[in-house]
C-alpha cells in the first residue's frame, strides 16, 4: 500500500532494492536533471518472485509526461533483467512538492529551475512575496505568469540579471 509519508526511501531488502536502482535510473522527460526518485513520485519498488512491481505517482493527474516514464520504467526493469514487470500508476495519496528530495531541490536550482521553498503539508498556504532567482539569487523577482513551461511551473523573471526562469510550484 502508498502511504503519504513524504520520505520513501530504497527497499532493505535486496530483490525489492535490485528492482528500485533499476527504476530510479529513468529521469522526468520534462526536467532531464531529476529522476523519478528525485521528483518523488517513485513511492514503491518490489519483487514478487521474478516479477518487478513499480508504483509511481503523477505530479498532477493529467502529467503528459506520465505515458513516457511508465515506458521507461518498464524499459529499464527489462534491461535489468526483469522479464515479467508492471508499473502501476497511483493516483492517491496525491503526490506533493513535500516528496521532492532536497537533492533533487538543489537540481532543480543549478538546472535554472527555482525549486518549492515551502511545505504542501504545512497548513495554510503562505504567501511569498518573492520567489528567488536560481541564476543571480535576487529576490527582486515577479511572477509573469502562472502557467510555465508545463503545468508545475510558473514563469517568472528577475528584475536585476533580467533573465526570466521557470519556478517549479508547490504543490
């Protein structure tokens, strides 16, 4: 069963691990620089015998990039030597910004994406007042729009390098 723990982390055991390394090499097509472990929609690896079982969850239900990653997923437990696999897709609990890893944070920050600075889980939503810029840190920054590059995104632009950027949202 998926849990909403925001950490999941590598099975112990060492058939489930063999299938979650397999996995955890497919990256988002959207964002190249994060892998699923990154984004923190991996929530679950395990063998059954032969068979590899993958649970991932879509950032939002609607992800375009959702048939890529399964195809992937699947692609990558074959080469690994998984002969019977299936990825299901979960679509609760709902996935959150919260199960981002802090390296997939700081990615997401060297890639020219400002990453989610608060926690989904945290109550009420907070207003921020700035988003920082990934390329100069500037807070002196403004929202262009809140649809970006894709629906997790919202475009901003920085008002001292001038550069716009992607601003990857809380979810």
């Amino acid at each position: 069963m998926v849990t909403a723990d925001a950490v999941v982390t590598r099975p112990t055991d060492p058939a489930d691990a063999r299938v979650w390394d397999a996995a955890a090499t497919v990256h988002d097509p959207e964002i190249p620089v994060l892998s699923i472990v990154d984004l923190g929609i991996l929530r679950q690896a395990r063998a059954e015998g032969e068979r590899a079982v993958v649970v991932i969850t879509p950032t939002y239900s609607g992800c375009p990039a959702m048939g890529t990653i399964t195809e992937d997923v699947s692609r990558a437990l074959h080469r690994a030597g998984f002969a019977d696999a299936e990825v299901r897709t979960v679509l609760q609990p709902a996935w959150t910004t919260d199960w981002m890893t802090e390296q997939g944070k700081a990615k997401l920050a060297e890639y020219g994406i400002a990453p989610p600075t608060t926690r989904a889980d945290a109550g009420p939503v907070r207003v921020g007042l700035a988003v920082k810029c990934p390329r100069c840190h500037s807070l002196n920054t403004r929202e262009i729009t809140r649809f970006g590059s894709t629906s997790c995104k919202s475009l901003h632009t920085c008002r001292d390098c001038l550069e716009p950027f992607d601003h990857f949202k809380v979810h």
